[in-house]
C-alpha cells in the first residue's frame, strides 16, 4: 500500500471505527472483546485491497458478516458467553444521563440477543439495526429471502419469550400491530 493509501485507510479507520464496532459487537452477541476481534479481522483483511475498494464501509461491512456467518457455522465454538465486567459491578455513573429504566432494559436485551443463536441474533441485527432490507440481508448471507423471514420471525417470537420485559418497547397487542404484506416490494410499516 502507497502513503496515499495508508493515509486514506487510517483516515477511514479513524472515522467510521466506533460506528463499525458498534455493529461488530452487536453481531457478536454483546461481547466486546469479540467484537473487537470481528472489526480488527475485518480491517485487516479490507487493509490488504485498499486500493481496489470502491464503497469501504460497504465493504469493511460485508466483511464483518461474512466472517460472523462463518464463525456460526462452525460447530466446534464453544457456547460460553465471556462479559467485560461482572454483574456486581455497581450503578453507573450519575452523569451518564441514563435513567434507571433505560439501562435495565438495555442489560435485558442485551441478554436476550445473547441467547439466541447466532444466525438469529445476525439476521435482527441486519434487518433492525442496520435497516436493511430483506433481499439484501438474503444476499448479504447467502440465502433466500424466505429464510431470512422465517428467521426474523422465529428470532422476534424467541425475543419476546426470553425478555417478556421488553414488550415496553413496541405496541401491547396484536390489534395496534400493522399487517405484513409479503410482496416483493418492501413496504415498511
């Protein structure tokens, strides 16, 4: 790689490095060491073609799913959750501006996405945090789009059994909820 190159990679890595870890953690359950791992594997192997990349966070990105798919497929991985800090670790501080509420329901959900499967917590990640759609989720993770929905589906339905709590979150009951149509059309709700 040229100066030129160097240069413009760690200007990438400086910019989009928290957004990008921000993702890799979420892919890796919540675990932060493992998600530093994910990001640092993807970044090296995005260093070595930096200057045939057209779209970097696209790719840095596809990169990072890629390589979460094959770390869920291997069945050899251990099933042991690792966590910076033990739960006793105290209240936060007062200055952080989160309420009381807010930070449990995070703990809960972080939880929550932890014990799903990998491939599930994966397919929520890419549909609701990264808002993308179905067919590009499919595309990103080398299968149909009816899986990805059967997924979700299954995904959000094993949610709400394991953090019953986190129906704060979204409408009480099925009435308040809109209809899916399943066109090849997307149509968000």
């Amino acid at each position: 790689m040229n100066a030129e190159g160097l240069e413009s990679f760690r200007e990438f890595v400086d910019s989009r490095s928290s957004a990008l870890l921000k993702t890799a953690v979420l892919l890796s359950g919540g675990d932060q060491h493992a998600g530093e791992d994910l990001l640092q594997n993807a970044l090296v192997k995005a260093a070595g073609k930096w200057q045939r990349i057209d779209e970097p966070e696209a790719y840095v990105r596809r990169i990072l799913y890629r390589q979460q798919v094959s770390r869920w497929r291997l069945k050899w991985r251990r099933r042991e959750v690792s966590v910076a800090e033990p739960p006793e670790a105290g209240p936060r501080s007062a200055h952080s501006g989160d309420s009381a509420a807010a930070a449990e329901l995070r703990v809960v959900m972080r939880e929550a996405l932890a014990r799903l499967t990998a491939r599930q917590r994966t397919v929520l990640i890419l549909r609701y945090f990264e808002d993308l759609p179905e067919a590009d989720v499919a595309r990103l993770l080398g299968c149909s789009v009816g899986t990805v929905r059967s997924t979700t589906h299954r995904s959000l339905a094993r949610l709400r059994i394991l953090a019953p709590e986190l129906a704060v979150l979204g409408p009480a009951d099925a009435e308040q909820q809109p209809s899916r149509d399943y066109s090849p059309v997307e149509v968000r709700p």
